[in-house]
C-alpha cells in the first residue's frame, strides 16, 4: 500500500487500500454524515465502502446512478445534492464516489457547489478513474456544446485506488484505462515509455498495465500538487492534456459514448505525435509505437466518419482555448513536452488524417 499527499488530504493506493477509510476521514476523522453515491455497475459491492465508513461512526446513506458520461447532467447534480439534503448532510459531512470517471466527477462537482463546498471522498472502481479522474481536482459536468465546460477545482479529500476493484473489469473498460496510462507514459518517457510501447496485448498484458498505471496514478499526483490550479506558465498540469485537445473533440462529436474517453485519448495522441513530428522534430518512431501497441489492444488511432464541422466546433470551445489561441501539448521527444499553438494549415491536415480511416 502506497501513500501520496494532495491538496487537503491523500491518495492511497495498492491492495488493502480500502481500509484507509477508516482512519483518513474529513474532519480528523470524526463521525459525521456521508452520501455514498455509486455507480449501478459496482452497487452490489458498495458495501466495500460503506462498511468501513460505518465502523469508523459514519452515518452512511445511498444514492445509486447510472454511470457513464450522461450521468455528467444537471439533473444528476440536482439528484445529488436533493439526497445529500435529505440525508442530512451539513458542512461538516462528505459525499462519496464510488465508480467510474463519470461519477467522480458528478459528485466532485456536487460537493463544490452543495452548501458552497463540503469534503468529499472519490473510490474509483475503473482504470481510467483511478488513474486520471478521481485524482485531479477537477470536477464537471458537460453541457450540449462540450464536454467538462461547466467546472470547479474541488480537490477530495481522500482518493481510495485499491487495484481490488479491477478483477471485474470489461475490456473497455481496460482499453479506456490504457489511454491515460500511455499518456502519462510519453510525457515521462524513459524507462514508462519504453514499458508502455512495449505492452503486450491482453490478457497478459494487463498485469504489465496494472504496474504502469500505479507510476501514472502517483505522477499525475505529484504534477497536480505542484500546480493545481494551472497556472504554471511553462506548462505544469497543463501538459496532462496531451493527447485532450483533439480526443475530446472527437469524443464530443461522437455524441459521448460511442468513444470511450480513452479511446477518444488515444486518437488523440496519434494526432499529437504526427504534429509533434512536423513541428518539433519528433521521431516518427514513436508515433509508430504508439499506434502499434493500441492496435493490440484494439483501440482505434483515428476517428474515421465524424462531421468535421462538428469536430471543429467542439475544438472551438475547449475550455483551454483563450480568445486568441488553443494551445495543444507536442512532444519533442518522450519526457519532453510543451504547449504550442497549431497552424491552420496543419490542423487542416491533422484533422483530414484523424477523420478517415488509412493506415
């Protein structure tokens, strides 16, 4: 078991890592109140949750809902904070996630804006929220016009990543995860770049992706610890949006769902890494490895037959766009990014590549 600082409280990680609730609680760790809000794929096992809440004096209710990117609806938040109320939660209780990326980020949005902020507590039970989501801070909901535009830094006050969750896992749900692992992979190069472009394909290689993913859980801590809000003008966190820019567009434009966040990351990256080689010398080497190691896993390297205007629309209005620029994360080499702003020209040839189907 494994333990990182970040912001008011901590991630915990590795196996047994469920029992750290009994004794790192909001408050000091004295009872109160909580929401347990779980996604309906994992409710049978919410009981992993709540039975440690309960023996450390915690007055636990339940609040089950439909996971997935739809569950990022103000009627979902309105649903929240309905049950919170109910429950009787006040500043000095907590809601908890348990579930995938979706709901951490309902219910990490709920606890910012239920009775001006109270603490809350993100369980992720996928890959991808336990390495990405539940460990950030950032907390939204999406709107018709684009993903995560509505928003608040909202840090939990205890992130639980116990690989216990993950023996029954769909492969999706696997392959979303791979996205976010072999992000962080590129943007710490060596030795994880070498791991990541070198995984086999499943099931074997999920156990070499199960060891990547606890580097990525506790990089991504430490980055977000260092510039939570980013604000860091030679990157920070911005530079864990390598790969973002161009995968939620599509992901958006695909009417969330039909790509899975990672996999919409991975069509990302592809398209980072062809513009990193045209403007930052990037070795076309590592474009080659990359969409040879998502092909194993079966995840798709390009997004062919979305509406390019569509496409283009939601690039429009990513949230990390300013009234001059949208600024995407390039490599110049694995270890090595930066934020740059991408020609016209170019975009017009990276998005005719990304949008139909080719080697």
């Amino acid at each position: 078991m494994w333990t990182e600082p970040l912001g008011p409280g901590a991630v915990v990680g590795g196996s047994g890592a469920l029992a750290a609730l009994e004794t790192h609680l909001p408050d000091g760790g004295r009872p109160t109140r909580g929401l347990v809000v779980v996604d309906a794929a994992v409710s049978e096992r919410a009981r992993w949750v709540e039975e440690p809440l309960m023996r450390a004096g915690v007055a636990v209710d339940r609040l089950v809902l439909s996971g997935g990117e739809s569950v990022k609806r103000w009627d979902s938040v309105e649903r929240i904070v309905t049950a919170a109320l109910a429950h009787g939660v006040r500043r000095d209780g907590f809601l908890a996630a348990v579930g995938g990326g979706a709901v951490t980020d309902a219910v990490g949005f709920s606890a910012a804006v239920y009775l001006r902020g109270v603490s809350w507590l993100a369980v992720p039970t996928t890959l991808l929220g336990q390495v990405d989501a539940a460990v950030g801070g950032k907390t939204a909901i999406d709107l018709p016009a684009g993903k995560n535009l509505v928003g608040a830094f909202h840090p939990p006050n205890l992130v639980i990543a116990d690989p216990r969750w993950l023996d029954t896992l769909p492969p999706r749900e696997w392959r979303s995860g791979l996205g976010e692992v072999v992000k962080t992979a590129l943007l710490l190069g060596g030795d994880a770049w070498r791991q990541a472009a070198g995984l086999a394909a499943p099931p074997g290689g999920r156990f070499q992706l199960a060891d990547l993913a606890e580097r990525a859980t506790r990089f991504k801590v430490r980055v977000v610890a260092d510039d939570p809000e980013e604000r860091r003008a030679d990157g920070g966190r911005s530079l864990l949006n390598l790969g973002h820019t161009l995968g939620h567009a599509v992901e958006a434009a695909a009417g969330m769902g039909p790509l899975a966040h990672g996999e919409a990351v991975g069509v990302g990256l592809v398209a980072a890494c062809f513009l990193s080689e045209r403007m930052m010398g990037l070795d076309p080497a590592v474009g080659e490895a990359l969409t040879g190691v998502l092909r194993r896993w079966d995840m798709p390297t390009r997004a062919p037959g979305l509406d390019e205007a569509a496409v283009r629309r939601f690039l429009a209005k990513d949230k990390k766009a300013t009234s001059r620029e949208l600024p995407w994360v390039l490599l110049a080499a694995p270890g090595q990014a930066t934020l740059s702003p991408v020609p016209a020209a170019l975009l017009d040839e990276v998005l005719a590549r990304a949008l139909t189907s080719g080697g």
